[in-house]
C-alpha cells in the first residue's frame, strides 16, 4: 500500500470517528497556496480543522510530533483563508489524529489518538 492510500485510509478513519460524535463534515482536502487541511468538521461550537498523520507502529517520530511550530503556521493560513470565504458564528479549533498501523496474528489494525485542541 502507498503512502497516499494509507494516508486516505487514516483520513476514512478519522472521518468516521468525528460522524460517530456527531460531527458535520464540511470539507475534506481543503487545499490553497499555504497547505492542505485534511479534514474540515463542525459542532454546534466549533468548526474543526484536523490535521491527519499515519504513521506505523515503529515510526520514528509520532504523528503528533510531526506537526511542528512550521506545519501549525501553514494549518493556521489554510484555516484562515477557509474562514475568509464564510461567515460563520463558530470558534475555530485546530485537531490533532494520530492513526497508527499496527500488524497482529497477520490482520492489519487501525488505532485511532485524537487530540482536541491540540494548538
């Protein structure tokens, strides 16, 4: 599997868990100039800017720790140019999901880290 069906995979996932907690969908690979935000949702609160790292379970650096003070800058723009173009009443958040791969008994597995208000 490719690293852009893995990360699709991550994305279903995340997708998926956010509709499980009554989250609205908004957009999915909202892309400008500044980055891509992988996944756009929204509560009765909040719209939701989450960012996506699969990673497998041996990987050196963590999902959570990929997105560094540069990543969270271009999410920041990328939300903001989203924002620009609504007029929406909700407080922005910004996301963290940490999918990590695993293998046992030869089935893959999925584990899902979501972290709210990550930065």
């Amino acid at each position: 599997m490719n690293i852009g069906s893995k990360g699709r995979l991550g994305e279903e996932a995340v997708v998926k868990y956010l509709r499980e907690k009554g989250y609205i969908i908004v957009k999915r690979n909202y892309s400008t100039r500044f980055g891509e935000i992988d996944v756009i949702a929204e509560n009765e609160t909040h719209i939701i800017f989450t960012e996506v790292k699969f990673r497998s379970e041996d990987a050196f650096v963590s999902g959570a720790e990929a997105v560094d003070a540069f990543k969270q800058r271009r999410l920041r723009a990328t939300a903001a140019d989203f924002l620009s173009k609504l007029h929406l009443e909700l407080q922005p958040r910004f996301d963290v999901a940490e999918v990590t791969e695993s293998v046992e008994n030869g089935q893959r597995k999925l584990k899902l880290k979501y972290m709210e208000d990550a930065f």
